[in-house]
C-alpha cells in the first residue's frame, strides 16, 4: 500500500491509499448490511442525514487500531460511527467533542461526494481510502453531496 500524507495544517492531517483492496471490499459491503437512522450535525439542525452506531463493530474497532499502528497514534476511541449522506444531502457546521475525529471516506465512487469542509476555509476533498485525522475542536461540516449515490464517511471520536 502507498502511503502518501498531506498536512494542511498542524490540526489537519491526510493520508492516502490506508486500507488495502481487500479489507475495503469488506468495509464496503459491511456498510451496506446496516441500519440507519436519521442524525443531524448539531440538535437544532433542520438538515438530517442518517448514521449507524458502530462502537460494537468488531472490523471499525480493528479498524481504528489499525490505523493508530500504522501511523503511529496515541488515541483512545470515545465512540464510532458510519454517516450516510443521501444525494443533495450536507451537514451544518460543528465542532465534536473528543479532541482528535478520524474521519474515513469508504466509497468506490468519489465524484461530486462533496469535500469535508471546514470554518477556517481548509477543504479536504472525498477521497476513495482516504483517513484524514483532525482537532476536533475545528469547526467543520460535510459538504453538499453532488453525486447521484450515497457518501459515507467513517468516524471516530478519540481522546488525546
């Protein structure tokens, strides 16, 4: 697997090409097995996607060690989850708690998947087998999902 890592910024970071073909077969198809449920990016927010609780998913546990060895993190997981956003679908801007979200984009498709955008004007673009580890403190939100299918991003919420 190539590895290619991208700072933005000191609280942003990106790393490319993470899972081999195989395991992301297996998250891919695992993902489209679960069940949803409707979730909004903050409790006023009037624009809703859907979310399915995964912190007692063996593979996104494996998943988050595996990515704390390979790059060499010291990170506690609070809580994980998958996001799925429907066609013309975004979030609202927000902060999240924990101090560091790994975010994971799993999808085949990545055109138009709309980027994961955030308030100080950094933008990271969906990216097939792309991680991107930020502070959670940073003001960010998913943007609008331009394609004709559904955009899923894996997250976890981590403690320093």
């Amino acid at each position: 697997m190539n590895r290619k890592e991208m700072n933005i910024n000191m609280d942003i970071c990106v790393y490319d090409n993470v899972l081999s073909d195989d395991f992301l077969i297996f998250i891919r198809k695992e993902i489209s097995n679960m069940s949803w449920k409707t979730h909004a990016s903050t409790p006023d927010d009037e624009q809703f996607f859907f979310a399915c609780e995964t912190n007692n998913y063996l593979s996104h546990q494996y998943l988050f060690d595996f990515f704390c060895n390979k790059y060499s993190f010291d990170y506690k997981k609070l809580r994980s989850y998958v996001n799925c956003y429907p066609p013309q679908s975004s979030g609202s801007f927000h902060p999240d708690d924990g101090d560091y979200t790994f975010l994971f984009y799993p999808d085949e498709s990545e055109n138009k998947k709309g980027s994961t955008l955030f308030k100080n004007g950094s933008e990271v673009t969906y990216k097939t087998n792309r991680l991107l580890v930020f502070n959670a403190r940073l003001v960010h939100k998913a943007g609008t999902n331009l394609s004709n299918e559904m955009r899923h991003t894996i997250a976890w919420k981590t403690l320093k």
